[in-house]
C-alpha cells in the first residue's frame, strides 16, 4: 500500500504513521519525498483494514493500494526514475551507461588490454566473467577468485567499474568485495534464495538479468526479491529471450525497453551480444537501444576474439568498439536532450 501525506506533515506524524503500519504486521520498505512524503509498505496483513484505519491517523491525506503484483519496483510506489549510482557513475536519469569487456577473464595482459579500451573509448565500466555458468561442463568455468583480482587490478588502473557475475549465496561476500556491480545471470533469474541474499547481504549495485523464458511479470517479481530484502540499487537486463527463431542465439526482446520503463522505475539496459551471438549485430541493436528509451547497454569485446575462451563470436575487436562508441555520439545528444527526432538519426 501508499500512504500519502498532507504537504507539511511534520516527522512526529510520519513516525506515528509508520508504527501503526507495523502494528498491523507490515514493513515500510520506502519513504520518499520532502514536502509530501509518500510511505510505501508490504505485507500479508488486510490490506484494505489497514488503509482504513490509517486515513484516520493525523497527517495522512489518503492511502490506496498496490495492485501490481511486484510492490516496490513498481511505478505506483515511485513515479520518478531511479538511478542507480556506481562510485563517480551512474546509470539511469541523463546517464548511459556502456559496459564493455570480454566474456570471461582469460589472462592478465587480456583483461588490462579490454580495460585500456573500454577506458579509451569513454565507457566507464569494465565486465568479465571470473565465475562462468556454462551449459557444458566441458566448457571454460572462469578463473574464480584469481579473475576478481585480476579484473579488480584492471579496473583500478584505468578508474573503470567492474560488473561481474556471482553465482552462489556462499559467494556473495566474496564477489561484492571486488566488484561494483553484482551481476545477476539469465540463469539465477529465479533462484529466489540467491535472490535473497542479494538484497539483505550488501547494498552492492546489482544487474538483474533476464531469463531466457521469463515473462515481464516474473522478471519483474526477480527484482522485487532483490529490493524487497533490502537493496534497492537493481538494475534491469534484457539480454534476449528463447523463441523458434534460429538465426540468432536468442531473440532480442526489443519491446520490453518501453514495456519496462511504464511498470518500473528501475533503470533497464540492453545486451545484445548474447542476445544475437554475433559480433555484426551489435552496433545496430545498441543504436536501436537509445532510440528506445534504454539506459544502456552491455556488449562483449576481446583483444582477439578469434581466440577467446568463450563467445568469441559476440565479441568485437577494439576498433569495432571503439567505432561503435564514436558513431552513437549524435544519438546519446539527442537522447539526452529528449527529442522525438531520436530515431530518425541516421546511421
């Protein structure tokens, strides 16, 4: 539920107002806002009961239900955009973010090259694999520990931030203290204790990715596991979904920008590299992604993609990244400015 309060309410009348919200056996998970302070709450209690009775406590101007199943990444609860801060970045409001790096950490003179790039191409943050859930078990599982220290040694020499996926609950701690961002795979979508600990264990940004099959609602739900336990600092991932088209690895879900950005609040950006697996793909799906309406994107690079350990078919060379960057220059103008003409930029 929403509480509202009058303009003016004084902070004796929020704090009455949000022990009678646990009284009657929910937890205020949000309040927001100066002159009139919104009050969100969840819980398993009656919810209409308890909106009864708290338009009758002093300072309350009105109170109406949540109906979207996912209470707190809602729009209801927060009508404004949230941004997501990372150290001296960010990534939502006027700021796209770029996340650029290989696949997973090979080596330390590959990792510092992909670093000395995405820094010289202006993206602020540096991706890499240590952990890898591969489906093949024969397949290239990452460096582990040893590639958090070399991607936390890259990103340190070049200012950058690092995203970097954590796999298991037992490696949270491990993960997040490293890395800047925690990501979350298309793999983990749904692995609700993960998710948890997620959101109670460290208020590390996270990157939600989402699943192969899963719908908006039920990635939407993700993120509420996340922000319900207690970090609020989600960021969404459209990565591409599983359909009978076969000419790229998966689909990329292109609609769910603009979906997303009507139900949520949360920031959402795009990786096309493994949504199309091809490196040709990707410059036209990042553009394609400002003129939605994302807030950025994730692609893959390699020194020599040729010879990557992994998905070396996704990843650009650095001049192809370095291209791409360059071109997106008049469309980050006019995204940024909030001009319809955005999609009309030529290519």
């Amino acid at each position: 539920m929403i509480i509202s309060m009058k303009p003016g309410a004084t902070q004796a009348q929020i704090d009455r107002v949000c022990t009678r919200i646990q009284e009657m056996d929910f937890q205020v998970r949000s309040i927001q806002g100066d002159e009139r302070v919104v009050i969100a709450a969840v819980g398993l209690g009656d919810v209409m009961h308890a909106i009864g009775v708290l338009r009758s406590v002093e300072g309350v101007e009105n109170g109406v239900p949540i109906s979207a199943p996912y209470k707190l990444v809602s729009k209801q609860v927060k009508s404004g955009r949230t941004v997501v801060q990372v150290g001296g970045a960010s990534v939502g409001g006027d700021a796209f973010g770029v996340i650029a790096g290989p696949c997973s950490v090979e080596t330390e003179e590959q990792i510092m090259a992909c670093a000395a790039a995405v820094a010289g191409s202006g993206a602020q943050f540096l991706r890499g694999g240590a952990y890898k859930p591969r489906t093949s078990p024969y397949s290239f599982q990452g460096l582990e520990e040893e590639g958090l220290k070399l991607l936390r040694k890259a990103a340190d020499a070049y200012g950058l931030y690092i995203v970097t996926e954590v796999m298991t609950v037992t490696n949270v701690q491990l993960v997040a203290h490293y890395a800047d961002v925690l990501q979350i795979g298309a793999r983990n979508v749904q692995n609700f204790p993960l998710l948890k600990a997620i959101g109670s264990a460290t208020k590390c940004p996270v990157m939600l990715k989402r699943g192969q099959s899963a719908t908006i609602k039920e990635f939407l739900l993700s993120a509420e596991y996340i922000v319900t336990n207690g970090n609020p600092n989600v960021i969404l991932c459209e990565r591409g979904i599983r359909t009978f088209e076969s000419a790229t690895r998966n689909t990329l879900d292109i609609n769910a920008v603009p979906v997303l950005n009507e139900l949520t609040h949360l920031p959402v950006i795009l990786d096309p590299a493994h949504a199309t697996g091809q490196r040709s793909l990707i410059p036209p799906l990042v553009r394609a992604a400002i003129a939605v309406g994302a807030d950025g994107v994730m692609v893959e690079i390699h020194p020599d993609p040729e010879r990557a350990w992994s998905d070396g078919a996704q990843s650009m060379t650095f001049d192809q990244f370095a291209k791409t960057m360059d071109e997106i220059q008049p469309y980050l103008q006019l995204w940024r400015a909030g001009r319809p003409e955005l999609a009309c930029v030529p290519a």
